[in-house]
C-alpha cells in the first residue's frame, strides 16, 4: 500500500517539477527555514510541509532547482543566489538529492547555514544515477566518497530517513550526525514529505521558533594525541540483501548462545525395583 502511494507521490513531484510555479525564486529575507528539492520535485510538491511548519511560527521558504543545469556547479551558484538573501542561522531541510547538493555549497552560502536537515538524503549514491548525466551521483562513486563528509563542516547537521531506506547506516549515523538521528515509520523516499504521520514527526523534531537549538561543543582533544582521525564508513554492508544476510546470521547467534546459556539437566535415571529373594525351604 505504501509503495503504491510512494509511485502517486513521485508523479505528483516530477509534475510538479514542469509547472510555472517551480522557476518561481522568492526573497528569503524573512524566512528561517529553507526547504530544497529533491531530484526533479517542483515547489508545489512541498506545499504541505510548508503549511504545517508555517502553523508551528516558523517562516519557511522553498527553494527552486534549475531544470536542465549545464553543469552541477551552476545548480549549486543557483541554489546559493537564493540562499545569501536569507539571515544568518537558517535552517535547511534538504530532501533527497537537495542534500548532497548543499555539500559543495560555496563557503559564503554555507555559513549562512546553522542546521542542516536531510530527508532521505542517499549519502552513498544511488544506482538510479549510474550511467546517466547525473552519474557522479551513481553509487559508491569518487564524488560521493570524496564529498559527503562536507555535511560536518555545518554547525548542526541530522540526517533523517525512512527506516527501511539504506542511505544512511543506522550503527553509525549517530557518529555521524552529531547526536539524534531519526528513522521515520512509513517507507518510502517521497513519503518522508507528504505522508501526515511523517510530517507530524518532523514537527515534533523540530519543535518550534522558540526553542533553542542546542549545539554540543566537541570536546578538547589531548595535544600530544590530536592526531586526526579519519572516519571510513562501510555503507556496502547495509545494502538490503547483505544486511539482512547479517540480520539472519546475528539471530542465529542469539539463537546458539542462549541455548548454552541454559544447559539442559538430564533427566535422573529410575533405580530399578531389586528382585525379591525366595525363601528356601526347609
């Protein structure tokens, strides 16, 4: 049921994506949260998380995304222009691919940005790319690897996505996101931004225009042992037939150590009853 309503809402984005309405570029001098779209997905498309952050006091502009860039670096400067209108400290919720795109934002537009957001956002590359113009987007290759570390260099950055989606290994998106990460319910990419339940968490994450976004500042390091640490992140293993594989062999585990935990008591043997001893006759 939800993939069928996952194809509706796909539609719905790529519609939306070639209606007037999405080159549409507005001033975000007043806004405190910016939302980008994600591959193909028009304005329109984000209507409804837009009206549900807006009931909650926030001021939330959408950006537009260019339809056929000649390059990646030209959708990126489109995508800054609109940014440097807003204040400092914004917000961005970055769906899909909107949020590999704010990795190479220009540093200019990227200190305008205190919390990055990512809904569903495929940090190790998507095989829908392979072999297409959007190819340095394909999976595990040399531009993913290279640049999605860049989401660290944001005061603030989460990464958020559907629970049974692979972009994100869940072992280590806490390490990687600098504290809470959350997995929505309902499956689905584009469900993430127009299914009710998942805006609803959305909501309750983001709280509202008066909390206080809470930074956790790093902790000083030892000078004798502030050697940098390089973080490799084996996303291989969490592609959905391998975890699963994983997922099998763990229960198996569990399975074989809580049997030796118990160790079965063998049963007592039964004394068998000793014959009775004749009385000899006199």
């Amino acid at each position: 049921m939800f993939r069928f309503i996952e194809y509706l809402e796909r539609f719905w984005a790529l519609l939306s994506f070639y209606l007037p309405s999405h080159l549409f570029v507005e001033n975000n001098k007043d806004k405190n949260i910016l939302i980008v779209p994600g591959f193909r997905a028009g304005r329109s498309y984000y209507s409804r998380l837009k009206s549900n952050l807006d009931n909650l006091g926030f001021k939330v502009g959408i950006l537009s995304t260019l339809r056929d860039p000649l390059s990646l670096e030209e959708a990126v400067q489109y995508l800054a222009s609109q940014i440097l209108t807003a204040p400092n400290e914004v917000t961005l919720i970055a769906h899909n691919t909107g949020g590999l795109l704010v990795l190479i934002l220009p540093d200019e537009a990227r200190r305008k940005v205190k919390r990055l957001i990512t809904l569903g956002t495929p940090f190790h590359g998507s095989d829908r790319f392979t072999n297409t113009r959007q190819s340095y987007w394909g999976y595990e290759s040399d531009w993913v690897k290279t640049n999605y570390k860049n989401a660290l260099f944001f005061p603030l950055f989460q990464p958020l996505s559907a629970i049974e989606d692979f972009s994100f290994p869940p072992q280590e998106s806490t390490e990687f996101g600098q504290g809470r990460d959350l997995w929505f319910d309902i499956p689905g990419n584009y469900n993430l931004v127009r299914r009710n339940e998942n805006i609803r968490t959305l909501r309750e994450f983001l709280g509202t225009p008066k909390d206080s976004i809470a930074i956790q500042s790093a902790p000083k390091a030892n000078p004798e042992f502030a050697v940098p640490k390089k973080i490799e992140v084996d996303f291989s293993k969490y592609e959905p037939s391998v975890y699963k594989k994983n997922q099998k062999q763990l229960a198996a585990k569990k399975k074989s150590s809580a049997k030796k935990a118990k160790p079965t008591q063998k049963p007592k043997p039964v004394a068998k009853p000793k014959p009775k001893k004749k009385a000899k006759k006199r």
